[in-house]
C-alpha cells in the first residue's frame, strides 16, 4: 500500500533516497543532465532527457508512484530567471 504524503514529504524522501542510494550509481559522465524519477515509495527509477519521459516510464511499472524528479548533477530540474548549478564535479 502506497502511503500519501505531501509535495514537501515526496521532496524530501526523493531528496534522501538519491542522496543515500543512487547518487554515486546515476552520476556518471553519461547521465549529467538528465532526468531521474524516483518513486518514492519503492525506490524505483527512470532516467530521460526529460522530465515527462522519466516521469512516464516510472509510471507505466508502477501506475500508483508519487515520483520525484531531479536533474542528475545539478541543483535544480529547470532554472526560471537564474541558472542551474552542478552539484559535484
């Protein structure tokens, strides 16, 4: 069973298990840039170019996932005004 959290609680669960658990498997040369949804109660994920793609995929293996999304090596998925900024080099 799917526990329902908030928008704030998806974040900062997606937030954790990127950080605790794939992180170091997803930022490779290859993948900078890209897209990771996570879901956040299986730990499952997609990456794409972006985020509708990542988000799609996820969801047709599980149709009930409250995702996250991240652009992998960077501090935010789209930058409106302002710039994006690599987390790690």
């Amino acid at each position: 069973m799917t526990t329902q959290r908030n928008g704030e609680e998806i974040g900062q669960c997606g937030q954790e298990i990127y950080e605790s658990r794939l992180r170091t498997l997803l930022e490779t040369e290859e993948n900078i840039g890209k897209i990771v949804s996570i879901g956040v109660d299986s730990g499952d994920y997609e990456i794409a170019d972006d985020l509708l793609a990542a988000g799609r995929r996820l969801q047709q293996r599980r149709s009930d996932a409250q995702m996250y999304g991240k652009r992998i090596g960077y501090n935010a998925v789209y930058a409106v005004g302002g710039s994006l900024l690599r987390t790690a080099q």
